[in-house]
C-alpha cells in the first residue's frame, strides 16, 4: 500500500483521518500517528518492519544518550546507524524508505546534541515514524514539526477544515502528477529500453531523456505534494521539497530548487560543518566533492550513482571558479545550459550498466560522434512521438509553476473545485485500471 493505491486512498487515508480529529488530546492525537504508521508500513512491506521498529527503538534510546553524555554518544551513534545504512545499501534487498529515515535519525542526533531539548518519548517516535516521510520524505527536522504542532494542534475546528481542505488539494495536485503524468510517461522510457538504446535514433534518444526527466520530477514532486497534503490534513506543515527547479539558471540553483531537505540536509550537516564556502575556493571545491559524492552513495552504490555525484560535482564546481560570471549577463544561455545539463546527469541516474550509458551517450551525440548503431530505426521517434506527444507537452507545462499555482490559488473556488475533481477521479479510474507503477524513491 503506497499513497498511489485504491486502498490508501479509500480507505485508510479517510479512516486515519476521521479517527485522528475523533481524538482530543495532543497526546492521543500522537500515539494515533505512531498507530498509523505501524500499520501503513507493515502492509506496505511486512518483513521490514522488525527492522524499522528496532531502529526507532534505537534512536529513541541515542537520543537520550546523547542528551546525557553529549559528543562520545553522538559520534557513537551516528556511526553505528551510518553503519547500517551502509550494510542495507550494500544488500541484496533494500529496506524502503532505509535513506529517509537514517538521516531523519541522523538529524535528530546532531539536533539534540546541538541544541538540547526535553522531548517526550511520544514526541520522538511520532517524529521517526510520521507515515507522510516515512517512505521518500520530505527530511523533515523535529524542530520543524514541532514548531508547527505547537501552532496548529488544538486549532479550532474551521481552522482544521481548512488545514483539510488545502491538504486535499495538495494531496490531488500530487496524485495527478504521479498517475496521470508520471506513470504515462514512465511508458517512453521503458519502450526505449525494450528496443535496446544501441537500435533508437538520435531523436527518440533525446525524446526519451527528456521523457525521463519530467516521469522522476513528476514522480518525486508527485509524492512530496502527496506527503506535504497528508501532513496538512494532520495539521503539520511539511517543508517544500521542489520549488520549480526547471526555471533555474545554474546547476547549484537547480540543487536548491530540486529535493530542497536533501540538499539542506547535506548544507547543515556535512558542508557547512567541513567550513562551507568560507576558507576559499580551494577548500569550496573540497566540500563542494564531499557532499556529491555522499549525495550519490546516498542515491545508491552503483557506480553509475557515483557518476551521476560527480557528474554534477564538475558543473558546479566550475560555476564556483568561472562558469557562473559567464552566464549571469546572459540568462537565455543559462537556461539552455540548464536544460542541456541536467537531462543528461539523467542518464547515469536512470541506467545503472555502464555499457547502456556509453550506448544512450552515442546515440544522444549520433551526429556528432561517428558511430552507426545497430539496426537503427530513423523514423522510430516519429512513432513513439505520436503516442506520447500529449504528456510530454503536458510534463514540460507543469514543469513550470503556473498550473499548479493556480489550483493551489483556487482550491476552494467552483473552477479550480472542478479541475481538482476531474484530476482525482481520472487518477482513481488509472488506478483501478491497474495502471500504476511504484514511486521512484522507494528504491532510496
């Protein structure tokens, strides 16, 4: 069961909610959520759950280890559960959701060190468990959510109405971009793979990287909407994790813009604490190579993840030496560096064989690069264009924010009441079609 299910969304979503407003305390209200999450997880994924059971129960007890004893338990703690990311990544089978929580851990570690602060044992492990993150985010720090609970819970019931309301219309905004655009889109990419990427022409190479981009941004902005709308229902605000990425000017723009609490997890905890940008920019670009090669080890231990850090880790740092003063006169060229770029960080991010890389690179450049495929169809892109032009048009108008901006404006207003209605039976109906793929980031 995942947000994208029949039974999430008719059953378990509606009851949850209902039975959390039905209770009155603060306290209870918590323990509803520590409940619920059990519950979601392990119909999610059964034989995981000991396991995210016994590293709650273990983070719970770090926590107040390091609020006691302080630097030795921190430095204890966060390698012992660093230490089982490690060994999970390393495995043959993946714990969902392993990233997320670890580094919620991880940040719940270096928070209470930092800042000591009396939490209860509810507050912990509602924090840990919150089904919303619980599976690919956003990273939200307790202090974040808990600045939110002390506001909200215990608002009045219209104030809650809206929470709802709004919550709702987050929660179907995401529905629409996973169903009704990410998972249509998910179709390009998987008929390139089938054709083999030595056999596709150029066009269709490029047809399918850019296909890919908008099926991830979609897929990921897809749960985060999803996530942030639970939350809301809840009466917690969620942080943004997307903030229009596709209009940035730079690859660090990008990054700022595209799974924010990632980066701003990697900003506070890793970059920051090494001496961030402030001993040069010799020492910059020795940061700047830590934190990508961390961030595509957290993606995973392939090497292709590990091209993928680097890959990125090239432009931006050569933005930091002399690439950014280039474009900053000339935004139309940053743009085009952009949409150049990130498609093609891409490929080593959605082929995890080296060998379909260097294949998916040629055919990207066949032009350019005197190498003939094998089998080559010229006129393929005309085919799979005609069966998938709508939704890629359809990705790159929603990849800018003014669609979105709009429902989320007139969530409660008869034109944008309709549009919503007709994104979320429209998703229900793919569904119960059985049209539906899992959420990329489950894999992380």
């Amino acid at each position: 069961m995942d947000f994208g299910s029949i039974p999430f969304i008719i059953w378990f979503l509606p009851v949850f909610v209902l039975i959390y407003y039905l209770i009155p305390s603060a306290q209870g209200k918590k323990a509803a959520i520590i409940v619920g999450s059990i519950f979601f997880y392990g119909v999610s994924c059964l034989s995981w759950l000991p396991y995210l059971l016994g590293l709650t129960v273990c983070a719970v007890a770090a926590a107040f280890w390091v609020r006691k004893k302080g630097k030795p338990a921190l430095i204890v703690s966060v390698l012992a559960f660093t230490a089982f990311l490690v060994w999970n990544k390393a495995s043959d089978q993946l714990m969902p959701g392993v990233s997320f929580v670890i580094f919620t851990i991880l940040a719940l570690l270096v928070d209470t060190y930092r800042k000591p602060t009396e939490k209860s044992l509810l507050d912990l492990v509602s924090y840990i468990l919150f089904f919303p993150k619980l599976l690919s985010g956003p990273i939200a720090r307790l202090e974040q959510m808990e600045t939110r609970k002390v506001r909200l819970m215990g608002e009045k019931p219209t104030r809650n109405g809206v929470n709802i309301e709004y919550g709702a219309a987050c929660f179907i905004i995401g529905l629409g971009y996973k169903v009704l655009l990410a998972n249509q889109l998910a179709g390009l990419w998987r008929e390139i793979q089938t054709i083999g990427l030595p056999s596709v022409s150029t066009q269709l190479a490029w047809m399918g990287v850019i296909g890919y981009s908008l099926q991830l941004y979609f897929d990921f902005q897809g749960y985060s909407l999803m996530a942030i709308g639970i939350a809301k229902m809840l009466g917690y605000t969620m942080p943004n994790n997307f903030d229009s990425p596709y209009l940035s000017k730079s690859v660090s723009e990008f990054y700022r813009r595209w799974h924010i609490t990632l980066g701003a997890w990697f900003r506070d905890y890793v970059y920051i604490p090494l001496g961030g940008s402030r001993k040069g920019t010799g020492r910059t670009i020795i940061n700047l190579f830590a934190v990508w090669l961390l961030t595509g080890l957290w993606h995973g231990f392939g090497v292709n993840f590990l091209l993928w850090g680097m890959f990125l880790f090239f432009w931006i740092a050569m933005e930091k030496i002399w690439l950014r003063k280039f474009l900053e006169n000339k935004p139309w060229l940053a743009h085009i560096y952009v949409l150049l770029v990130i498609p093609l960080s891409w490929v080593f991010f959605a082929l995890p064989e080296l060998s379909d890389i260097v294949w998916c690179f040629l055919r990207l450049f066949g032009p350019i690069v005197p190498y003939e495929g094998i089998n080559v169809s010229a006129g393929d892109y005309l085919k799979y264009g005609s069966m998938y032009w709508p939704f890629l048009v359809a990705g790159i108008f929603f990849a800018f924010p003014f669609g979105e901006k709009w429902l989320k404006r007139n969530y409660r207003r008869g034109l944008g009441i309709l549009a919503l209605l007709v994104i979320f039976w429209m998703s229900v109906y793919q569904l119960a079609m059985g049209l539906n793929n899992p959420f990329m980031y489950f894999s992380f």
